[in-house]
C-alpha cells in the first residue's frame, strides 16, 4: 500500500525532484568551460535553476519555494531578469500559503499552468506485463547517440539539438545514481528511459518513444522495469512527473502510481 499523501510526502517528494534536477545540472556545468551556461542559486528554501544554452522550462525554473520565502521573490526575479531568462515558479500545495500566493500576485505573476507529481510505494503489487516483443536493457556508454535520437524524435525537437542531448546525458553515465534504459520492440530501438535514485526514492527522470513506435506499450514497459529496478535498489518510493492527461500520466496510473500532489506553474503577467 502507498503512504498517504500528506506535507512530509510532499516535502520528501518535492526535494527529490530539486536533487534530481541538481545533480543532472552539476555535471552539465562541470563541462569545460560550462558551454550550457548553468548556473544554481539558493534563495531561502528555493533553488533556482538556469541554463542559459538550453531554452525551455524545464531547467529554467524555481522550486522549493516556501512559506516565508516572500522576501526572496523580488531577488529571484532579478537573478532571472539578469540573465534574460524567463521567471517560472513551480509551487506545490504542501509549500504555499495565502501570503505566498499574494506576493506572487503583487510582484505581477499569475496562475500559468498544472504539473501533476505522482508516486507509489515499491511494496505494491504489479500487475502490468508487456508484449514480449519488448526488450529492455540498460544503455552502453557508446550508445548516447542513439539515445539522443530517440528522445529528439520523441519530444518533436529540432534535429540540430541531438548533439548537445548526448553530451548532457552521457556525462552522467558514471554516475552511479544515474541508470539510462534502451527498449526495443521486435529487436529495433524505440524507446529510453532514465532512473535516478538517492535516499530511497528512484525518479523516473525521462522517457521517450520513436513516434511509429507509440501505442505498443514501450513507455509502460519502460515505468514498469525502472519501478522493478527500484526495488531492487531497495528504494521505497518511486515519484514521475506529467502533464494533466497525458499519455505519461496514463500510462503511470495504470502500473498504480497515484497522484501525490498538482503543482501550479506561476508566470509573469505579460503587460
């Protein structure tokens, strides 16, 4: 049975989401010469993340913010309005309040946006099983172009990105919190997916399916043998991310992820 979803859930959840976006960035800035232009702050309970060199939210956004934060909104928004980069704060119910929430307002941000948290214990039962059409394995170190294929394809991004994909995935290979998987259906690569465990919860980081590949269970199959991985580690917890009904969020409900919390993505108000 999952724990209930309560605020030190939420806390454990939320914190590690930040450790997973952390560690990926560290070792994307330890590149020579840090040609992402990463760059990590901390502002009271909430850690700001930017990347210059990769648009986009997803490493362009605050989280943690918290309760009694209010007097650090004004300098986050500075740290981004110094490096032209968009502010984007991701709060969840365990973390805001009314006062939080007006402060927000009063700087000249707005309910954008939801992000739906989901998570299940590694004690449940599952009762999924996939085609034996598909096989997973765990990544070679030679392979991240392939991998760079998949997930460009997968997320309908430009062709010209495949190269900085592989480099920002391939430097954490030997990390050991870091575990990259390749499916593929009737021996064809077709999906990846990406595990990172630290402190007992294993994160389903990223995953991606060849779009002519879709509707034949690859991602399931990829959630399903990243959670076994998981149990293995000896991890309680395994927390993914979605967008409200998505295929993602669908396919996590049915090996039993249940919704943790919703996020709200809060924005600048356009004059």
């Amino acid at each position: 049975m999952s724990p209930v979803a309560n605020k030190e859930l939420s806390f454990r959840l939320e914190d590690s989401e930040i450790e997973t976006v952390r560690s990926r960035l560290t070792e994307i800035q330890k590149i020579e010469g840090n040609p992402m232009g990463v760059d990590i702050q901390r502002f009271g309970n909430a850690t700001a993340f930017s990347v210059k060199n990769i648009p986009g939210p997803s490493f362009n956004t605050i989280k943690g913010l918290k309760e009694g934060d209010e007097n650090q909104i004004d300098k986050i928004i500075d740290f981004y309005k110094e490096k032209e980069i968009p502010v984007r704060f991701e709060l969840t119910p365990a973390h805001t309040s009314s006062e939080l929430l007006t402060s927000l307002s009063d700087a000249g941000y707005y309910h954008h946006d939801f992000h739906t948290t989901f998570y299940a214990s590694t004690s449940n039962e599952l009762t999924v099983s996939y085609d034996p059409k598909i096989t997973i394995r765990e990544l070679e170190g030679n392979e991240f172009n392939t991998f760079a294929e998949i997930y460009t394809k997968g997320f309908q991004m430009p062709a010209f990105l495949k190269s900085g994909v592989a480099q920002n995935n391939e430097v954490l290979y030997n990390i050991k919190n870091w575990t990259f998987y390749l499916a593929s259906y009737e021996n064809e690569p077709a999906g990846i997916g990406v595990l990172f465990i630290k402190d007992g919860i294993a994160t389903l980081a990223a995953s991606a399916t060849l779009p002519n590949f879709r509707n034949k269970g690859v991602h399931s199959a990829l959630i399903k043998h990243r959670i076994d991985h998981a149990k293995r580690e000896k991890c309680d917890v395994v927390v993914g991310q979605a967008r409200f009904g998505a295929v993602s969020q669908n396919n996590m409900e049915r090996v039993g992820m249940n919704i943790a919390y919703t996020k709200a993505i809060w924005v600048e108000k356009k004059s």
